[in-house]
C-alpha cells in the first residue's frame, strides 16, 4: 500500500512558496546529529518538522525538507552493508561525474566556490521554504540552535519571481510529471502519460518493463526515498542577450529570413517590435521550445500571443509530431522529448524529472548594466528522480549535452544550458519549410557553480536514520 504520509514533500506537489534557503551542513557529532534527525519526524516542536506529503487544508506557512549525500549517511553511521547497495553513481558523488554531467572548463568541480569545493564534507542538505526573509531566519535558528549537531558550512538561498519567471525571463515550471496514483487526470487536459510512481519513488514500477531500480537496504531506509541533483547554476543574462542580438542580426543578413519572419509580422511577436527585436525574440523561443511568456512553439510557432489566447491549463497540452514547430534542438524538446520519434525510443518517457527550483541573485535590468562586482545570478535547482544515472545523468550525456536522440541534433549541445563554448557551439534555426540557419559561435550560458547528489529519505527513513545506534 502506498502511504503518501511517508512521502517527503516537495516530491509529488511542489510548495510554490517565495522563498527558499539551502543549509549544507557537514555532521558535527553522530548521535546528535541522529537526534536530531529523529526529532524532525517526532511531531514535538523543539527541531523545524519535515514537512511530507500529507494532504493539508491550508498550506503551512513554512516546509521543511531534508536531503543527504552518501558522505552524509555514513557520518550517521549507516552500516556498510546499507552504503553499499546505494547506487554508484551516488556513492561517487556529483562531483566525480562531472564530465558526463558537462561539468567542464570553468563549470568543473574544482571551480566550485565552498561549501562545494569541499564535496565530501557536504552531508545533509536541509531546505526551509517560506514566504519571507524573517521565516528562513527563525527556522534556520530553530534547526541549528542545539549548535552540536552540524557545522553549518553554507548557505544558498533563492527567492520566486513573480508569474515564475527565471533569469532569461521565461516563465518557468509549466511541465511537471503527473502521477496516476496522486494527481486527477481530469485536472491536467494535456496528452502527456501520466508517470508512474517508481519514475519518483523507490519501491514502485517504473516505464522500463519489469526492471525495478533496487531499493536501498535496508527496505525501512529505502522505499519511498528517491534522489535529488541540487545544482547552482549561474545564469550569464548578459551573454544571452548579447547572443540574441548577434544572432539576430546575423539573421537580417541572410536570404530567406522573410521565411522565418514576414515583414509586416514584426508586431504579432510584440508590440511595437523592430525587426531586429522581433528577430531575437524567434530565437530566444527556438532555443527554449517556448516563448518567454510560456506559450509552446509546438501550439503557438508564430506569435507568443495567439487568439484566442491560450488558457494557462493549455500551456502543456501538445506532443511533437513530424510537422512540429518546435526544433528538436530546443531546451524543452531536448529535455523532454514527449511523443517524437527519437533514437532511443524506449527512454521517451523514462527520464522525465520533478523539477524543483528557484532563482537566485536579482533580476538583470536592462537599464541598469551590472557593476564588476554584481552579485551573481542563476538557478537553484532540484531534479529528483529514481534513478540519477537512468534520469537525470542520461539526459544530461545524451540529450543535453551531445544530442545522441536524433541525427539532426547530434554533436550539439542544448543551446540554453549545454556545455557550449564559442569555438564549437551551434543551434539551428527552423524555418516552416524544414529548411534551417545555423548559428555558429554559441556560447555557454549557464555554469555550474556546486551541487550534490543527494539522497531524500521517506519520514520513516528519517526516523530509522535517528534511531541509528540505539
Ligand atoms: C539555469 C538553468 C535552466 C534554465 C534557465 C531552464 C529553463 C527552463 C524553461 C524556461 C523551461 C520551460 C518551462 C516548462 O516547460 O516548465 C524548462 C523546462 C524543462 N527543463 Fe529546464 N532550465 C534549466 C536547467 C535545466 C536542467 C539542468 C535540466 C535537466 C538536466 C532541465 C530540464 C528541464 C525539463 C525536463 C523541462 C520540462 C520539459 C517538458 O516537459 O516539456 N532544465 N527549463
């Protein structure tokens, strides 16, 4: 039977909350630390609680969430016999897998600021979600105040912007994965296969055909846990922009660019558009697969404001087939590849992720260029699957990075949040006729800057982890 009160929350139903602060901590003292992990599920209110996925009238105003490395379980004192029926590329650590993770260049582990240059001191990742600045403080208080327990080695903290938009300013988090066992078909009109539970959780059938990802011994500390990428990855806002407005000149030079934007179209890509304007706004939709206000290319390939307009429900209601206006170079169409015909046929929907994060540093205005020492700004993300090495590893080897799905892709890199650089980098641009314009010297614009593989516990778990040792 499955008990979704066992269920971590922020894995099947994301909070939506406007803020977030990541304390990476490195256990100080094992039995305190196994306290204090046994007081987070105890229902007594001395250590913030772990908020799961319980049904709830009304959302609380703070969660609470916790996440740990391989490091992690055996500073508590894991047997050895449990470390080792974790998966591998667990146990190696993000940063050991940083090259099929395009982890390169200026975006390898040994660029990584602290707490992340020192990856085996990273133990338990504890997320507080709240709708102020105030909140996080009080919570992160309240989790360290025993003081004996973890050496708090880093913070990072990230905040919403409004209508979800990220740096880059598209809207974001529109595609999740739904489950049969926990969301209403009825609620969601898109085509998309409901997931089954074991794409997310430990202990339950997965797409791949009578193959279950083993479950952690022992079974009390594995079954409904899954894992998490937590990655910081640094947005150049700057870089991009500068690229659209490259590429979109590059384009006013080229004979059939009228194909690609007919003249006298420029105001159905936004008011009041130049041609030029109009141009990187194409671009910056084919690089996605979506406009920035959300509206896929799929629905929508000449306008980010069709009429009538699409209903927000809409917004993920569409598959890829042959004649689709999205390129199959696109970060959403690399990511999820839907229903399109691509090379390994039986991943379609094996790798999908529960995508869970939020920016950090502030927006970029425009009008105000960033002075040598702005603070940095980019992504906080968590990508939570069964399996690291069979979800999110694989997309980010061969469909990210490489392009191994489908001929026309392969050798490049996904233009958004590959590992590009200027001297190899290309995307191209499709035309309605199928014909394209490549864009040569894509730059890289996102670089990672820490992370850690993490392994995120059910509340049994947790409680079996606190009662470690006793
Ligand atoms: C700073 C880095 C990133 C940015 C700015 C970014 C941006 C976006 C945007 C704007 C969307 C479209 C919104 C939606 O469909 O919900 C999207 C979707 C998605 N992204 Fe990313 N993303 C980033 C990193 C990543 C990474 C590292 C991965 C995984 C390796 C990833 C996987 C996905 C997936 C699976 C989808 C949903 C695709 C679908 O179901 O159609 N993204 N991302």
């Amino acid at each position: 039977m499955f008990d979704v009160t066992d269920v971590q929350g922020n894995i099947l139903r994301g909070y939506r909350q406007p803020r977030v602060r990541h304390l990476i901590l490195a256990v100080a003292d094992a039995t305190e630390a196994r306290s204090w992990l046994g007081a987070t599920v105890s229902g007594a209110g001395s250590v913030p609680q772990v908020t799961s996925q319980a049904p709830w009238d009304e959302k609380p105003s703070v969660c609470f969430n916790i996440g740990l490395t391989f490091e992690g379980l055996r500073a508590l004192g894991a047997a050895s016999s449990s470390l080792a029926s974790f998966p591998t590329e667990f146990v190696e650590g993000m940063t050991a897998r940083a090259e099929k993770l395009g982890d390169i260049g200026d975006s390898a582990p040994e660029h990584w600021p602290a707490p992340f240059d020192k990856p085996r001191d990273v133990h338990l990742i504890a997320s507080i979600y709240a709708k102020d600045v105030a909140d996080l403080d009080r919570v992160q208080g309240q989790a360290l105040q025993n003081g004996r327990a973890f050496r708090l080695l880093g913070v990072r903290e990230g905040f919403n912007f409004h209508g979800d938009y990220v740096h880059f300013g598209y809207h974001d988090n529109i595609s999740q994965p739904r489950f049969a066992e926990i969301h209403d078909p009825a609620d969601y009109p898109d085509p998309q296969p409901m997931a089954p539970l074991g794409t997310v959780l430990l202990g339950y059938p997965n797409n791949f055909e009578g193959l279950l990802w083993r479950v952690p011994d022992p079974v009390a500390l594995g079954r409904n846990g899954t894992f998490n990428a937590f990655r910081v990855l640094a947005q150049d806002v700057v870089g991009f922009e500068s690229y659209l407005t490259e590429a979109a000149k590059y384009l006013l030079t080229q004979r059939g660019v009228d194909e690609l934007l007919p003249p006298g179209d420029e105001g159905k890509i936004g008011p009041g558009l130049s041609r030029e304007a109009a141009l990187r706004e194409i671009v910056a939709a084919q690089m996605c697969g979506r406009w920035r206000n959300g509206v896929p290319l799929a629905k929508s390939p000449d306008t980010p404001y069709p009429e009538p307009p699409l209903p927000e429900e809409q917004l993920n209601n569409f598959d890829y087939p042959a004649a689709s206006g999205c390129p199959y170079s696109s970060h959403i169409r690399r990511s999820n590849p839907r229903d399109a015909q691509i090379v390994q046929r039986v991943a379609n929907n094996s790798r999908r992720l529960v995508r869970r994060g939020m920016p950090y540093g502030p927006p970029y205005d425009p009008d105000k260029p960033d002075a040598a020492d702005a603070p940095e700004r980019g992504l906080l993300g968590n990508f939570i699957g069964a399996s690291l090495g069979a979800q999110f590893e694989a997309m980010c080897t061969d469909w990210v990075n490489v392009g191994l799905q489908d001929p026309r892709v392969t050798g490049s890199n996904d233009p958004l949040i590959g590992a590009n650089a200027r001297e190899t980098g290309w995307f191209d641009v499709v035309l309605k006729s199928g014909n394209t314009f490549r864009l040569r010297s894509l730059p890289r614009f996102v670089r990672t800057r820490g992370g850690a593989y993490t392994f995120l516990p059910s509340i049994s778990a947790i409680r079996y982890l606190g009662s470690l040792g006793k």
